[in-house]
C-alpha cells in the first residue's frame, strides 16, 4: 500500500500537519497488518501521482483561499485522483477568527470524490511572516500562538488508516 500526503504550506506549519497524519495513518495500517509506504511532499513538486493507493491533499489557508499549489495540483491530477481514495484538509484559523470552509475547498473536495475534508487551526509566528503578512496578521489583531489541535489530526490520520486498512484487507480476501 502506497500512499501520498501532499502539501501546499507557506511556512512549514501545515506541512508538520501533513507529517503527523502520515504517521498516524501509517500507525493505524501497520496495527491492521497492512504493509505500507508514505510519502510526504509538497503538492508543487509532485510531478505523477502514478503508483499510490490513496492521496492526502492539504494546503494552508490565506485570505480564505488554499494556496495556489494545492490547487493546481489538484486540476493537473483531477483525473487520476477521481479514481483513487483521497482525503482533504486545510489549516488556517487561528485566533479567535471563524473557522470558515476555504473558498476553493469545496469545490476541489467535490471535483475529486474526496471520501472527507477537515479544516484544522494553523499558527502564528510573526518571526517566520514577510511583512505583508505580518501588516495583515496586526490588522486582523491575532496573537501568535498554536492554534492547531494535535489530537483531533492524530485521530484524523488514524481513521485515514484505519479507513484504509480496512479496503485493503477485504480487498485482498476476495
């Protein structure tokens, strides 16, 4: 079982998200007994989605939107993904902001048959911003901080495992 997690990330915070859920996915598969490889890579990089099992896509949010990677790597696999178990995240909230579906999120969960999306809080570290990032980051008042729910992705990734797992065995027993 072979299995990509691709990442839009701008300063690295999403991509440790990306990290976390392959490990916990891959926990979840080597307690069900299934063998498996993942691999963690940016969604830019990525150039064949040829030879995996299942995909996870997550991007970061700015401004409401993924960023520009994860979406072109969606519409330059919509095909190949449309036929293979494929799960979605976005990581972006933080503060005390509304934790609104990415405008593009939808719509890419849709054109791909995504089995799920979730939206996990991102972090703020004005250390790591370019200035215009960090000019909005004062107008909008947040605080640096966090603000990422390390159980609930843990507990994502297992059921992306488990998920897996299960499709995995019942396919090799018929």
């Amino acid at each position: 079982m072979k299995i990509l997690v691709t990442v839009a990330t701008r300063h690295g915070a999403t991509r440790e998200i990306a990290e976390t859920i392959a490990a916990t996915a891959g926990s979840a598969l080597t307690d069900a007994g299934v063998a498996s490889q993942i691999e963690v890579r940016d969604a830019s990089l990525v150039t064949s989605v040829d030879g995996f099992d299942a995909v996870v896509l997550g991007s970061a949010v700015y401004m409401g939107h993924w960023l520009d990677a994860a979406t072109e790597f969606a519409g330059r696999f919509t095909d190949e993904l449309r036929v293979l178990p494929v799960w979605v995240f976005s990581s972006g909230p933080v503060g005390d902001h509304p934790a609104d579906e990415p405008g593009n999120a939808a719509d890419t969960v849709m054109r791909l048959g995504a089995r799920g999306h979730r939206l996990f809080g991102g972090k703020i570290d004005r250390h790591t911003l370019h200035l215009p990032e960090r000019a909005m980051v004062a107008a909008l008042r947040v605080k640096d901080g966090d603000y990422r729910d390390w159980p609930s992705i843990r507990a994502w990734g297992r059921e992306i495992g488990a998920t897996i797992a299960v499709t995995e065995v019942a396919g090799s027993a018929s």
